[in-house]
C-alpha cells in the first residue's frame, strides 16, 4: 500500500517492475496532512486554506492510484480544531505517558468542536465522492485524540453520507491503542463497520508504541481473522511495522500471521 514514508519511492517505477510478480497495489494511503502529524484540522478545518490543501493532497493520491490502477484510497477525515494550545496529541507516542485521567480533560475540549467539525468533513468528502466517482475512499481510524476518526466519529459520517462511495479500513495498531486508553472495544469496531469493510492494517500496538511486531501488543488475533475471511468477501491485508523493526523479526511475523490465515 503506497502512502508517507521516510524516504521518497518512484511507484509508477515499482508498479511497471512488478509487472510480471504476483503483486497488486490494494490501496494508496493519504499523506500524513490529513493525520496524526498534522497541526491543522484538514478536511475538518475552519480555515477554508487547509481544506483546500487537504484536498489537493487527495486529488494527488487519486492520480497516483490510477496511475497505480488501484482504486481506493486510505484516508483520516481529520482532527477537530481545538482552542488553546496543546503538547502531545499521538496516542502512540510512547514518551506520552498516556493514562484515561489524562485524556478526558483534553477529550472534553474535543468534543466542544466535534459537531461543527464533522459537518465540514463530510461536505467536503460528499464532493471528493461526485468528483471521483470511481475512487473507493476508504476511512481509517486515527490515533490523534483531536480525530475525527473514533468510532462514533466515523458512525456519524458514514450515516451522513450513506449512498457514497466510502468504506472503512481497519487499523490494528490504533484500534489496539485506543482500546488501551480509551477503553473501546475492538471488536466493537469490527461489528460497527464490518458491511462497510474494505481492508485493514497489520500491526500491534504497545506502551513502546505503533506498528510494533504481531503478537508483541494486544491485538485481537482471533477477532480479527474471524471478519477478515467472511464467505464471499476477500480482503486486502497489509502489514505496517515501525521502521526500527529488525528484519530478522520477519519470519516470525509471517508465521504469527499464518496462524490466523492473515
């Protein structure tokens, strides 16, 4: 799955070398604009040159996925604006030292803006749907506490915008997160968004962070296999590991992940 990453790739070079290798490009992942490293509120934002900018990041992630032949593109609907200034706003940074009595003060600012937020968001997702129509945009959750990607969040979005073309992408590492210190259930994310599910991310998450090594956190395995291989619906899977993952850890992923035919 294209998306941010540390150093810049050339994909239409990958994709025409891969021509003849058993290789499908599932998926195009947004650019962080939209995410947890992002100051502004994006598609959420109240300040119409954001919104703009959020949204000429996406029309470059629906030309690289044509180019790519891939339609569906991963994305976060953004982060409420909040007032007053904050330090640390990624659940997965581990030097955080995130806690429940932490978060619901900040979690109470958020909600002062939320209702204005996803009416912005889902106005500019309506017209990114009529503007491509062949684009599958695929929703994922966010590990930002300002997202709008929690799963009341994305309920209401995809209520608001039901006959569009959006679905929703599984995250492991940041549905695990947010289980840790929020207390929302995994599987209630899995049964919530289960007809709307189009793929999902691979990864586990810890105090030591995101996207650590399968079984190294406190992913729900067996759930997950269980909705992934319904009859009659195969789905994309892509592994995501932190970059200070050693490669020798590999092998053992791979067979972690045979286990539950991921």
């Amino acid at each position: 799955m294209p998306g941010p990453g540390p150093r810049a790739v050339d994909w239409p070079a990958v994709h025409a070398a891969a021509a003849d290798l058993p290789i499908q490009f599932t998926a195009v992942r947004v650019n962080s604009v939209l995410s947890e490293r992002s100051n502004t509120g994006a598609l959420a934002s109240a300040n119409a040159a954001e919104q703009s900018g959020a949204e000429r990041v996406i029309g470059e992630a629906v030309r690289l996925g044509r180019a790519l032949q891939c339609p569906r593109i991963v994305l976060e609907p953004g982060l409420v604006p909040i007032l007053g200034e904050t330090v640390v706003e990624d659940l997965g940074d581990p030097a955080a030292n995130w806690s429940r009595e932490k978060l619901g003060p900040l979690l109470a600012r958020r909600k002062a803006g939320l209702d204005a937020a996803l009416d912005r968001a889902c106005r500019i997702l309506f017209s990114l749907c009529r503007k491509f129509p062949d684009v599958r945009f695929c929703l994922t959750p966010g590990r930002n506490w300002r997202t709008l990607a929690d799963r009341p969040g994305l309920e209401a979005i995809f209520e608001d915008l039901r006959g569009q073309r959006l679905a929703y992408w599984h995250d492991t590492a940041v549905v695990a997160r947010r289980a840790q210190l929020l207390g929302e259930a995994q599987g209630g994310w899995l049964e919530a968004f289960s007809n709307h599910m189009h793929g999902c991310t691979l990864g586990d998450a810890n105090q030591d962070g995101l996207y650590q090594a399968p079984g190294a956190g406190g992913v729900d395995w067996a759930l997950l296999g269980s909705y992934v291989h319904r009859p009659r619906r195969p789905m994309p899977v892509v592994l995501e590991l932190d970059p200070a993952t050693s490669p020798g850890e590999l092998p053992g992923v791979r067979s972690f992940l045979d286990k539950y035919g991921l």
